[in-house]
C-alpha cells in the first residue's frame, strides 16, 4: 500500500527553509525535501491582504511520520502558522515510492 506524502511549507528565505530541510533529512522524517524560490505569496492575515516573497519545501515523507513531521517544522519555523499541507501521492514510480518509504523511519 502506498502511504507516500507530499507536503508543502513555505519560509520566509532560503536560510531558514534549508535550517529546516536539513533537520527533517536528517531525522529520517522526510526523504527528501526540494527547496523553490522565487515565489510570491499573497493572502489574508490579521485582517487585511498581504504581499511577501517567500521560499516553497516541497517534503517527500510517508503518514507514519507526518505528526512528528509537522511538529518539528512548528518548532523550527519563524511564522506563528505556518503553511504545512500534505497530499496524499496517488501513484509514482514503484522504485522511487520505495526509496523515499525506505529513506524514513517508521
């Protein structure tokens, strides 16, 4: 069965977003975490449309680490809330899907 995510945070830069990254690598809470820039983010917070530049980590991860997953990039994010969604992976490559399965620990 597949249990693969995708899940999807942004940062305020590079730095941060990378601070991250290497900590979900590293803890085998994610098997990969690719890093985007150049996005511009506008949304609605405290009331009124706001307008920044940010960085997208697209996380690589399965269900059984997700909880721990989102906790940790609580913890180590400047925002007050930040973005963290997870998508469910429908289908992929049976070799990678095993890899990134492999890559966490359960």
């Amino acid at each position: 069965m597949n249990n693969a995510l995708i899940v999807l945070v942004t940062a305020p830069n590079v730095e941060e977003a990378s601070r991250i990254a290497n900590a979900l690598v590293g803890g085998q809470l994610a098997a990969c975490v690719n890093i985007v820039g150049g996005i511009e983010s506008i949304y609605r917070w405290e009331g009124r449309v706001a307008r920044d530049n940010e960085v997208l980590m697209i996380i690589k991860t399965t269900d059984a680490r997700y909880a721990e997953l989102e906790e940790q990039v609580k913890a180590l994010h400047s925002y007050t809330t930040p973005e963290v969604i997870a998508l469910r992976i429908e289908r992929g490559a049976e070799a990678y899907l095993k890899w990134l399965s492999d890559s966490v620990a359960s």
